[in-house]
C-alpha cells in the first residue's frame, strides 16, 4: 500500500519525537531501533524509509530537542527577570526528574561527546543560551560569565539527576541556584 507524501512526513516527525523523548530519558546506546518503532506501531523495516542511520535519526531528534527548548527559552527570556527564570526553570525539580522532556545538553549531548560524536547542533543549542543569558546579564564579563553559568547549570542537573539522595539532589538544585541568581544580581544591579 502506498502513501501519502503527508502521511511519510507525518510518520518521519512520529518516529523523530519518539525518539527524542526516548533518547534523552534512556540515552542513545539503550535505546534500539526495534522497540522504538515497535511503540509506535511501526515495522523496524520501516525505519529506512526514513532514515540512513540511526545516527542521522540521532541528529534529527537532538535537533528536535533543540527546538523544544529554543521556544521555552524564548518565554523564560521575555519575562520581567528573565535570567531568574531561566535558572529556575533549569534547576526545578520537574526538569530533574524529567530528562526526557528537557535540555538536550545533559543527556543527547553528553553521551554523543563521550563517544567522540560531537554534534553541531550541540554548539547551537550552547551558542543560543549563552546568547540569551549574555543579554540579561549586560555587563563587560558577560561572555564569560555565561558560560561558567551555563556550564554550571548542565553540571548541577548531571549531579542532582546522579545522586540517590533526594535531599541531596534538592540541595543542589537550591544552592546552585541559589549562587547562580545572587551572581547574575550582582552583575546586573537587579
């Protein structure tokens, strides 16, 4: 049975949010073609309808995430106190117990670096919240200090996500952050 080029399209983006989801939240090694698109009802076969590789599906759904993120960034950066925002919103409990729905840093990106499989998309998605967190904190150091902030962040999440203590893994979260606004006041007068 043939179908629709709007159906392939369809299915393409299925097969690509799906794996997104299950990327960030089982990690790229775990995660194997045949279960995946066994959930979505979906023949393994199939797959290559639509895919080279499952390091193009890998670079597609990285991308996917990227874009997730870019429109909730772009919220959290119109806000009143934008930089506030955003390190709440990075270091919530919701985002460290749900890696699955969120940054693609600690997880896609993570794994594709210890495997020397560095992704461009990876640099953008970096590139755009240094941006972001440059331009509310407006001052002469704020190149540098984004990056230690972002990398601050992605750090703190990898540890809290890690540790099998809940009050641990909250204390993280709350005196990260807690450091993280104090800095970014301090540097922007708020």
């Amino acid at each position: 049975m043939r179908y629709s080029q709007d159906h392939k399209a369809q299915t393409h983006q299925r097969i690509i949010k799906e794996a997104s989801v299950r990327f960030r939240r089982d990690g790229i090694g775990a995660t194997g073609l045949q279960p995946l698109m066994k959930a979505l009802s979906l023949t393994h076969g199939g797959f290559y309808a639509h895919f080279k590789s499952k390091d193009e599906l890998v670079e597609e759904a990285l991308q996917a995430a990227a874009e997730e993120l870019d429109a909730h960034c772009a919220a959290l950066f119109s806000q009143q106190r934008p930089l506030e925002a955003f390190i709440d919103s990075y270091l919530s409990e919701w985002h460290r117990t749900s890696p699955a729905h969120g940054c693609p840093l600690p997880t896609m990106s993570s794994e594709l670096g210890q495997h020397g499989r560095q992704s461009p998309t990876t640099d953008a998605i970096l590139a755009a919240r240094l941006t972001q967190i440059e331009a509310a904190l407006d001052n002469t150091n704020a190149q540098e200090q984004s990056l230690v902030m972002m990398s601050t962040l992605v750090g703190a999440l990898v540890l809290a996500r890690s540790v099998k203590n809940p009050g641990l893994a909250t204390r993280i979260l709350e005196v990260v952050s807690g450091h993280l606004k104090t800095l970014g006041e301090k540097k922007t007068g708020q």
